[in-house]
C-alpha cells in the first residue's frame, strides 16, 4: 500500500471523526498523521518492514496507538478505527 493512499484512509477517517463530532484532539492527530506519511521519502511498507510500530513512532505526529493501526493497514490491508467514532 503506497503512502498516498495510507494519507487518504486516514484523512478520511478525520473526516468522519469531525463529521461524529468527535474528539477535535483525534481529528487533528489523523489529519496530522496523514500529512507526515505523504511528506516521507519513503514508502510506509519500508519503515513498517524494517522497524516495525516502533518506526512509526518516531515520525513527527505519530503515536503509540496510531502506529498501531497504521502498521495494521500496511500488514493486512484493513484499518482499525482508534475506538471509533
């Protein structure tokens, strides 16, 4: 899964969050997150592959939790909403 579309699954769930009226906090961090996976000059899979959760930690914006379900949706395609909405 490229980087463009980890961004959009994201971004789209920030969408729905602020469309649930959800945590500004959460909404804010996804949208966050989507924009440190589009500026990477690598593909997420590379960082997941090599370093696991823990890379994806050290991204700017990224949390424990939402490396989680980042590092989920690059394994298996699926995306694990952070309790959702």
């Amino acid at each position: 899964m490229d980087n463009r579309t980890i961004a959009n699954r994201l971004t789209s769930h920030a969408l729905l969050l602020e469309q649930a009226h959800g945590s500004l906090y959460r909404v804010r961090a996804y949208r966050r997150a989507a924009e440190t996976v589009l500026g990477l000059d690598e593909p997420v899979e590379q960082i997941v592959d090599r370093e696991g959760r823990k890379g994806l930690q050290s991204l700017d914006g990224i949390g424990r939790r939402l490396a989680g379900a980042i590092e989920q949706l690059v394994r298996t395609g699926e995306f694990r909403s952070l309790n959702s909405c």
